[in-house]
C-alpha cells in the first residue's frame, strides 16, 4: 500500500463502503465469477484524489475483484508504465 493512502483504508468511511459494496455484489469478482476478496477502485487513488470521496468512496468507481483479477489489473497497469 502507497503510504499516502494508508490513513484512507483504515477508515472508517472505507470500511464501510468497501463492505457494504462487496455484500452488494454477494462476493463475486466482477471479472471471472470466483470469490472477491479485494474491493477495488476503477480509477485509481493518487495523491491529487485521495480526499475526493467522489473518486473515493463512490460505489460507482469500486469493483470486487477476487486476488488474481486484480493482481492481473496491477501487473497490467505496471506493464503500461514501463
């Protein structure tokens, strides 16, 4: 974890958020049906939005993701930037 989002996913407000929208889509990745286990965000959280809860805490950006959809997003991203 990127140490200026640390105090945002120990929140309050993201723990809530992040359960109420993983139990909205019953545990289920978004992407191959398996178990989520990741409450993912579509547009990433940088240093510029993290105190945007439009970008933050909007269920409308969030994704559940079981860990090798979104190990697979992550690499893809990486592989993006290099």
């Amino acid at each position: 974890m990127k140490e200026y989002a640390k105090k945002f996913y120990t929140s309050r407000e993201w723990r809530i958020t992040s359960r109420l929208y993983m139990s909205s889509i019953h545990y289920v990745c978004e992407r191959c049906g398996g178990v989520a286990e990741i409450c993912h965000h579509r547009k990433y959280i940088t240093p510029g939005n993290i105190n945007n809860p439009d970008i933050t805490l909007n269920m409308d950006n969030l994704e559940g993701l079981c860990m090798d959809c979104h190990n697979k997003e992550h690499k893809r991203l990486h592989k993006r930037n290099t």
